[in-house]
C-alpha cells in the first residue's frame, strides 16, 4: 500500500489505535515508527505464544532496553497481553506502546484491563479527501469509499468485495460474535437501506424475520468492528419537538455501495445521494477526531418533519450542514437550514449539492460537495 500523507497523529505517550480494517494503521505505524519491536497477532504463530505465556512480553521488552516503541498489532485477539502491559508502563524507562486493533468488542466484553485510562484513544479512518490530494476523486470516492487498502488496489470493486466478505467472515464468525449468519447477512442487507436515515430497529427486524434486540446487538457488532456509527438528534436548547433516534451510517461509502443490493427497481441516485451524505458524515467524524476537538456531530430533525443532515456544535463550533445530491439548489433545498437558523441564528450555516458553483443565496453559503470535501482539513475551521 502507497504511504498517502495522514492528517492522523499519535499521542506522544501510550496509546490504543483503532480503526476499522484497511485504513492503514499498520502501514502508517510502520512508516511512523521504524525502530519499532513489533508483535503482529495477525500471525497465527505469535497469536499462539503470547496466548500460551502473556509473560512473555517481560522477555521481550526487557531484551530491547533501547527501544523507544513496542506495537501490538491487532491486540485484541489476546486480550489477556494488557494484564501484562499495564504493569509493565508502572515502570520506569518503560518503552511507548500503542496498541492496535480492529474491533473493541472482545476488550470489552471480556472486561480486561484497559490501562486505567494510561493509554489515549485514538481512531483512524478511512482517507479524507484532503489527504488524497489531486488523486481524489468523488465520481470514485463514491461508488468505492476511501479505504486505502481499496483506493490503493488495481481493481477497487473487486478489492471492496472481497474486503467486505472478509470482514465479516474474520471478525464476525471467527469470533463468534454471531450465533445465525445466515441472519446477520439477511441483517446486514437490510440495514444498508438505513445508511443516512433514521435507524429504525424495529423495520430492520421485521425485515429479517428476526427480534428487535437481535437487530439492536447486530447494530452493536458492527459499532465494534468500527465498520458503522450513530449520529444522535440535536436537542440543546430545543425550541421544538424534536425526534429521538439517531442516523444509521456505515464508517466508509464504499462498505455502503458494496452491501446495497441494486435492482432495476432502484435508481442509481438514491444511493449515490445516501452514499454522498455517508461521505461527507466520515469527513466530519474524521476531522473532529484528527482535530481533537472537542465538539459533537449531530443532526436535527422535529417531529413535524424539518430536518438538517448535520450539525456540528462544540464550544466553538456551530455549523448546520445540508447534503444534497442535485446539479441544483433550489428554494425547497434551503427551506430546512432556515428553519434551523429561525431557533439558532448563531450557527454558520452551508448547504453541499452536486453541482460546480459557489453560491450564496438568502446568507447560506451553498459549495460544491467535491470542494467541501477538498477543504475539510483538521485544526481548520469548516470551509
């Protein structure tokens, strides 16, 4: 995989590196820290030794007393190592360690030790348009997403398909972390149709003929694997009755585009607009996380129907964004960040469409979707 500039930073002690598969964690540590000792429970072999004796790690530390960095890559998959860790950082001269991993899910559930809050979190995700550069593209980023294990492949879809089934099968069934596959493909189908919109567990059951807290453990699986989020409802200092359930999205537009079935009853832009929305959605998430910010993303939607597709409030930030897919804005399109601006005239409002121009009409400042992107860069204000 070609090494792409990374707006991604580690912090300068401990630290767990999540991230959902083929965002390049490893490729980027492996740039970052060449000196590195280096465990990769990717290996079934080392997988095999340091399950069989944790203490080994003592060992291995202890015969590298220059090193600066040890990485455990994929630590999850022996999760007993962290008992390990954590007495090792008690130290003095105790080397940096960042931990990878793929998947929270077996830490949590199996209540090891997560350091006692010694080691930061950090998450990386998929390529922003501004780490591309002039290689981005939104016609691709579209129909393959940005992972870079599938924007770096020869043939993209190909490498999305199978990187799609290889998920699942590595992290799901090896795991164990579903009993019914068979249902959880039928699952994971059906909430492909949610990227972008409101989740409503209870449809999503119905449709795969199982229960609603299956459907809620599911959504929990794939929150786990860093392979989907929720976004929740705006509600501070709420004029208006708002809605309560949060915005389903998949982490990476090309997870979207390759779990959407298609059929000649589907219009090809339903699911690039659902596609677009997700993409801006993991700009923002990405750009709070590399930016430290400690600001939220949200989205707005009342009961009776207005909806904005994002906000972005913190303590200072306040940005409403609107996403939409056509070459034109017109009057409906602005009618909701309006209504927003009616309860919140603090917030900077933008409207993302399809189109070329750079716009500003009634005080919203409208940009093509493409140039937002470009111009999402973190520590920067909002284009």
């Amino acid at each position: 995989m070609a090494i792409e500039r990374r707006f991604f930073r580690l912090p300068a002690g401990h630290s767990f590196l999540f991230g959902l598969r083929g965002t390049g964690k490893s490729t980027w540590l492996h740039s970052a820290l060449p000196n590195a000792v280096w465990i990769d429970f990717l290996s079934p072999a080392q997988q095999r030794l340091y399950a069989a004796r944790p203490e080994r790690l003592r060992e291995l530390v202890a015969a590298n007393p220059d090193t600066d960095d040890v990485v455990i890559d994929e630590v999850q998959r022996v999760p007993e190592l962290l008992t390990v860790v954590h007495q090792l950082i008690e130290q003095p001269e105790c080397p940096r360690f960042v931990l990878t991993g793929s998947s929270s899910r077996k830490l949590k559930r199996a209540g090891v030790d997560l350091l006692a809050g010694r080691a930061a979190l950090r998450l990386m995700h998929p390529f922003i348009a501004a780490e591309l550069g002039p290689r981005f593209r939104l016609d691709a980023a579209l129909e393959v997403g940005l992972l870079p294990i599938v924007w770096a492949a020869r043939d993209a879809a190909d490498t999305l398909s199978s990187y799609v089934g290889l998920s699942v099968q590595q992290e799901v069934q090896a795991h164990g972390l579903v009993r019914n596959t068979g249902a959880f493909y039928r699952f994971l189908e059906a909430i492909s149709f949610a990227h972008g919109a409101i989740l409503n567990v209870s449809e999503v059951a119905r449709e795969c003929a199982v229960s609603r807290k299956t459907v809620e453990g599911y959504v929990e699986i794939l929150e786990d694997l860093f392979l989907a989020f929720r976004v929740p409802v705006f509600t501070k200092r709420a004029k208006r009755h708002m809605a309560v359930h949060p915005r389903f999205f998949f982490a990476d537009a090309g997870v979207f585009r390759s779990l959407r079935p298609a059929g000649p009853l589907d219009r090809p832009e339903e699911a690039r607009g659902a596609a677009l929305e997700g993409l801006v959605a993991q700009h923002l998430r990405a750009w709070l996380s590399y930016s430290r910010s400690s600001a939220s993303l949200y989205y707005w939607r009342t009961r009776a129907g207005s909806e904005v597709d994002f906000v972005v409030y913190g303590k200072d930030e306040f940005w409403a964004l609107e996403v939409k897919y056509s070459r034109r804005v017109r009057p409906a399109d602005l009618r909701h960040l309006k209504r927003f601006r009616e309860d919140f005239p603090q917030a900077r409002l933008r409207l993302a469409y399809g189109g070329d121009e750079r716009l500003e009409i009634d005080g919203i400042l409208c940009l093509p979707a493409e140039e937002l992107l470009r111009e999402i860069m973190p520590v920067r204000p909002l284009p």
